[in-house]
C-alpha cells in the first residue's frame, strides 16, 4: 500500500481533507448567515422570545432542563449563542486548509520545503488558539446557562479549565515545524550538490 | 568568501557546449546550469573528476577562491 505519492493514503486524505474543507466553509457560511438573519430579520416569522427545554451534554451526559425552569432566550441571544461557534469554525477550517496543502505535498512526493515548516507551525498556533477559544466560549455558555435556570434547587457553576492536552499538542506541532525546517534545508542542500 | 566557478570560461577556452559536456560526463543540463550560475552549495569529487578529465584540466582551472 502506497503511503505518499499519486493514489496512494496521503492522496486519499487529501481529498477528503479537501471536502471537509468546503463543507467546512459551507457550514461557516450557512452559521453566520441564518444566526444573523433570525436574529436580526424574522420579525414575525420566528418568535422574539423562544421557550424550549434546555439539553446540556457533557462528558457522556446528557441533561435536560424543563422550560418550566428555564428563562426564554431572545432571538439576539439565540444568535450571539450560535455566532460565538464561529471563531471556532474559523480555526478548524483553517488548520484543514493548512493540513491540506502539506498532504498535496505529501502526494507530489516533496515534504521536505520551507512552506511545510510554516504550515505545520501554523497549524500548532491554531491548534493552541482553538483551546484558549474553546474554554472561553465554554465559560461563555456556562455563564448563560447560570442566568437561564431559574430554580434554587439547581446550582450551576462556570470554572475555566484549559485542555492541556490539546495544548501540548500544539507545542508538538511547532517543535515539527522546526525539525521540517530543518529538513528543508537539508533537502535544498542535496538539490544543489551536483 | 566564495568559491567561484569559472564552467564557462572553461567551456569557452575548450571550445565544447554545455549539452556536449552534459553527455559527456552523464550530468544533466540543469544541474550543470546549477555549477556554471555558481548556485551549487557543494560538488561531490565525481563530478568534479569527470568534468576535468572532459575538459582536460586541474579542479584549480575550474575553481576560484573569491575574498569578499
């Protein structure tokens, strides 16, 4: 089984990298325009105030609070809620983007060029912003989720708690970023040694 | 400091083309267009061996120390 080159598994990821990336964008697309359209636009359409149940999932629970207890959200929240995904959307298709162009390498057989170096740094940047986003937009969401139930038999707490995990993902990422700069020029070197 | 590589004069002095030399010595045109513009980082003795015994020189006639 070819790993790099034409038809081979890189070339294999890199189409389906590609398709996420458009679906990616679609989506992003989609978000930003129908959250602001119902929250700016749809005067009669939609209701200005939404009484629902609440459903919260987290660590393999699902938890579901009546809309007895619960505030009705108004369309400008329902849409600043939905917008606040954004930034995260944005930097998932970004790092795509950037692991698409290193895998169309990979398929050309030519790794080893300065441009992979940054992408993968890029990409170790973006993997350590999508961290620092996501707490943020967590504790976000957790501080709404505060306001809206309204019963004093259920207390909510928000706490900021980075995924150190990912983090330190991001850091490998950089370090690969430097040993592919350094395999660049390793390669340049061989390319001009006749 | 730098190596200069005097390839054209030599190929001029020796009356031979680039492509004649290129089949003579089984190094492609665009590695030796690499030698003769001076942006090769390093020269293995091989090509350095097969290059003079075409042209019938001393690796001195074909390489120059340049003081910046």
């Amino acid at each position: 089984m070819k790993v790099v080159g034409q038809k081979s598994v890189a070339s294999t990821i890199k189409m389906l990298l590609t398709g996420s990336w458009y679906v990616g964008v679609f989506l992003l697309g989609v978000l930003v325009i129908a959250s602001i359209y119902i929250g700016l636009f749809t005067e009669d359409s939609v209701p200005d105030v939404i009484e629902s149940n609440l459903v919260v999932q987290s660590m393999g629970l699902e938890i579901e609070f009546s809309s007895e207890i619960v505030e009705p959200i108004t369309k400008l929240t329902f849409m600043f809620t939905i917008l606040s995904i954004a930034p995260l959307l944005v930097l998932i298709v970004l790092i795509i983007y950037q692991l698409r162009k290193i895998f169309e390498t990979l398929v050309n057989e030519n790794p080893f060029v300065e441009d992979n170096a940054k992408r993968l740094k890029n990409i170790g940047i973006f993997v350590i912003l999508t961290s620092i986003v996501q707490t943020i937009l967590q504790s976000y969401v957790g501080k709404n989720l505060v306001q809206a139930i309204r019963s004093p038999h259920v207390q909510i707490r928000t706490m900021i708690e980075f995924d150190m995990v990912v983090i330190f993902l991001g850091v490998i990422f950089i370090v690969l970023a430097e040993v592919f700069k350094i395999g660049a020029k390793m390669k340049e070197e061989q390319d001009l040694t006749v | 400091m730098r190596i200069k590589v005097k390839l054209d004069e030599m190929l001029v002095k020796k009356g031979i083309s680039l492509t004649e030399l290129s089949e003579e010595v089984g190094i492609t045109i665009a590695n030796l267009s690499i030698l003769k513009n001076n942006k090769a980082k390093a020269i293995r003795f091989t090509t350095l061996e097969a290059i003079c015994e075409a042209l019938d020189c001393q690796p001195g006639d074909l390489l120059e120390h340049i003081n910046n």
